[in-house]
C-alpha cells in the first residue's frame, strides 16, 4: 500500500490530483487499483512565522520496504508534475514501513472504497431546493456585497449605554 499525505495543499486540488494521477501510479508501479490513498489534511504550513500555504507543498509518501529505490523517482516524477501548476515548491519525502506491520478490517458486505457511481445526486432533494437557491441568488444580489460600506455602523446601537458599561467595568477593578 501507498499512503500519499499532502501539507500545504487545498484538499479539493489533493482529490483533483488523486483522480487524475491515481491509474498513472497503479500502472507505472505495477499496483492493484486499492493500494494507492491519497490523505489531504487541512492543514497550514509555516516558516519563521510566515504561512507558506500553496507556496510550499510538503508530501510524505508512506509505503511498503519492497518498493524500490527505481519506483521512488517514478512516484516522485508523477507528483512533481501533478503539483507543478499548484506548488511553487514541493518537497516529497519516502517513509517506508516493513511489509506485515499494519492491519486493517474489511467489511466485506460493501465495496473497499466508495466510488463516483456510489455518489449519486438525490433528484427530488435538488428539485425542492432549487427555489430557495434561486430565490437566495437574486436576495444577494441586491445587498451591495461587491460595494464597501460607507455608512455608520453603529447606526442605531445605544453608544452612550456602552460607554457607561465600561466605565463600570473600569470602576470595579480600580
């Protein structure tokens, strides 16, 4: 098995990448279609204090000690390029595991993994809620979100009440 876990990478590109290059890694490393998972965590990456989010891609690829060190430059040339539109940098570090230390359980009334033919879009759901979504669509574009407001916003709101609570607060810890 191959775990694929990205740092500093929108999850929604990870599962784009995944869908994409997942039969690219199975057929160059000679795999079966349910030992490659990609892991996406939403997760921020960080130097000397500055967010290096999609400025940095950081990819751990977890596998088995019977890959070989051939397989590694394939897998790494494929993510390379997978994340060359989305990283400005990417760094992709090997950790292997000894074959025969992980385990799992398999339901074997369901299918391993859940697929696109699984996922289905509830028609009657989306009829119903396909009003409201409209109706919500013109309500916003009405509000102005695209315009900075230059009113008061405080209009309405008791100043004078806030000023006198704090005040009170101030009195209570003197």
């Amino acid at each position: 098995m191959i775990i694929i876990r990205t740092y500093g990478l929108d999850p929604y590109i990870v599962g784009r990448i995944a869908r994409q290059e997942t039969d690219e890694i199975i057929r160059v490393l000679e795999l079966e279609n349910e030992e490659v998972i990609f892991i996406a965590p939403a997760e921020y990456i960080f130097h000397r204090g500055v967010e290096q989010t999609s400025w940095q891609a950081v990819i751990y690829v977890e596998c088995d000690t019977r890959l070989t060190k051939k397989i590694e430059e394939d897998l790494a040339d494929i993510l390379l390029s997978a994340t060359e539109q989305v990283a400005i940098n990417t760094h992709i570090q090997f950790v292997y595991f000894e074959h025969g230390h992980s385990f799992g359980s398999i339901n074997a009334e369901y299918p391993r993994f859940i697929t696109s033919y699984h996922i289905h879009e509830d028609d009657e759901y989306n009829e119903e809620n396909e009003d409201y979504e409209e109706e919500q669509e013109s309500e916003d574009d009405h509000r102005g979100y695209d315009e900075v407001f230059m009113g008061d916003v405080f209009a309405g709101h008791d100043l004078e009440k806030s000023k006198d609570d704090k005040q009170n607060n101030c009195d209570k810890h003197d």
